[in-house]
C-alpha cells in the first residue's frame, strides 16, 4: 500500500520564495488550516504522510524546514526563532492568517518558537514527543550510535537499503524501527510488530516512513543536533491551548521534554503513554485513540 495516485499527485510539493530563500511545502486537503513541522530527519513529505488522518478536516501545510529536501540550509535560518520567522514568512506567502499548529519530535523547537512569536495567529498547537528544552543525544553512547545510524540513511546505498528492507521484508523492517523508538522489551517489540503488520493502514504508514527519514536530509539532521544543545525557548509566551503527547517509554526523545514543556506553557495539558514508542501516534494500540484526541482538542479551537 501507500498513498493512493491522487493522494501522492495533491502532496506534490511546492516552492514559495521568502526574504530568506526558497522553502519548499505540501498544501493537501481543506478545511481550517494546520501547519506541521516534521522531525529529525523528516521533510514536507513525513508532515503529509503524519498527517493523512486530517486532512480529511484540514488544510494542512507540510513544511521541509531548513536542510531538508529542497529548503536549503543558510546562516540566517539555522536558529529555532528564525525558522519561525521563515515558516510564518511562508504563511504569509500563502495568505494563511490564523492556523493550527502540530510538530513531531525535533520539529517542537520551531513549532514552540512560532507559538510564542505569533501568538495571535496559532489557534492550537499539538506537540508529539517534541523536544522542548536542552537535548544531546551525543553525550550518551546509545544516543551515538542512534544518531550514526541515522546519518547512514542519508547516502544513496543507506537509502537504498532501508526502502529496499521496507518492501521486502516488511517484519524485519518494522521490528528493527521500534526496537530503537521505545524501551521496551523483545516480546512487546514482537508482539507490536504483529499487531503493527496485521494492520493494512499501520504497516502501509510504517513502510511508507522509511522514504521521509533517508535522502537528502543531512544539512538539516546536523543543524537540529547542534540546535538542541542549547536550547532556551520562550514557551512561557505561549497563549495558544497545546496538548503534548509522549510515551513514558519514549527511546528517542526523552519523555521529560514534554513534561517540561507542559509545566512552562500555561494551560498546556499532557497526555502520557505508559508503554509506547516515539511512534505511538501512529503506529501500535494507541494510535487511534491518540489521534482522536487530537482531533477533538483541534476541533475545540476552531468552535
């Protein structure tokens, strides 16, 4: 499976020029508009498949922020602030005025950074296992590895195997993606897997995600790593309602970030996962409820 013939032809992506260089976004369905910043790696191409359970209700604008796929890496957008600044320069390109906003991972310092710089403008915000404060991964040795692993997926022969490992042997694939998303044992990570294969939207979704992490993402990969280091975010300033979502289990972003985040943003609210991964949004038991969740808390904003 995989996105439908005109699925993929409505998330062809764009380029708008801004006064810090082109950016490049997927503009797919209609309904209020939401903006979704991916994660590291990630491209437009991951918003709009993480976003696919919306788009049905939403407008929703996938941004390739700086270093990734065709929205280039420069001095000036290096910054979280400044790729709020970009990614609201590109909302204005588009004429989008108020907006929703949802981010995964290491798209939470921009996303937190245009919550707190426009905050007239963001109706909602939904944080998904978003890094909120300081995080170096590199000071551990499992976070060393993780992140050399990542960076193979950048070359045309790791590109080649993880797509090629995903079509192939779907199971081993998807077994070998959770086992370094979540704490959890080698039983849970099996008995996930089954329950993530003998899903026909789930599995579709897990295959179709090794395409948005591999490829032309290094510049940008880098920059976040660097970034994150030393982060301090105004999130205090945030007035928009923000539901934060994370797994206690969470291997990749730790689970602090989000509970960080909630107790600086006033009136943000958090939904824990006892036992998941960095992917439980979208992949195992509690996708489906979570996503519900982010509907309604969506849908609160715009009534």
């Amino acid at each position: 499976m995989g996105l439908a013939d005109s699925d993929a032809h409505a998330s062809a992506p764009h380029l708008v020029e801004t006064p810090s260089g082109p950016v490049e976004y997927v503009d797919v369905g209609s309904g209020p508009p939401l903006v979704f910043l991916h994660g590291s790696p990630g491209g437009c191409d991951q918003g709009a498949l993480m976003t696919r359970f919306l788009a049905g209700a939403h407008r929703v604008i996938a941004i390739s922020r700086p270093g990734y796929l065709a929205t280039p890496l420069r001095d000036d957008t290096r910054a979280p602030a400044a790729q709020a600044d970009l990614i609201a320069a590109v909302l204005d390109a588009l004429g989008v005025e108020r907006f929703a906003l949802m981010c995964w991972s290491g798209g939470g310092p921009a996303a937190y950074s245009l919550a707190a710089a426009v905050p007239d403008r963001v109706a909602s915000m939904v944080a998904v296992a978003a890094v909120s404060t300081r995080f170096d991964p590199r000071s551990r040795l499992r976070g060393r590895l993780e992140l050399s692993e990542e960076k193979l997926l950048f070359n045309r022969l790791g590109q080649w195997l993880a797509t090629t490992l995903a079509a192939t042997a779907p199971s081993t694939a998807i077994s070998t993606l959770l086992s370094g998303e979540g704490d959890l044992s080698r039983a849970q990570i099996r008995e996930l897997t089954a329950s993530i294969v003998a899903d026909d939207d789930q599995r579709a979704l897990a295959i179709d995600l090794f395409d948005t992490v591999s490829g032309a993402r290094k510049a940008g990969f880098d920059n976040d790593f660097d970034q994150f280091r030393q982060l301090d975010l105004p999130l205090a300033s945030i007035s928009a309602p923000v539901l934060a979502i994370h797994a206690r289990t969470d291997a990749d972003v730790p689970f602090a970030q989000s509970v960080h985040a909630v107790d600086e943003v006033p009136g943000a609210r958090l939904e824990a996962i006892d036992e998941g991964t960095h992917l439980s949004m979208w992949l195992g038991p509690d996708a489906a409820r979570l996503q519900s969740l982010v509907v309604e808390h969506l849908s609160a904003a715009t009534t």
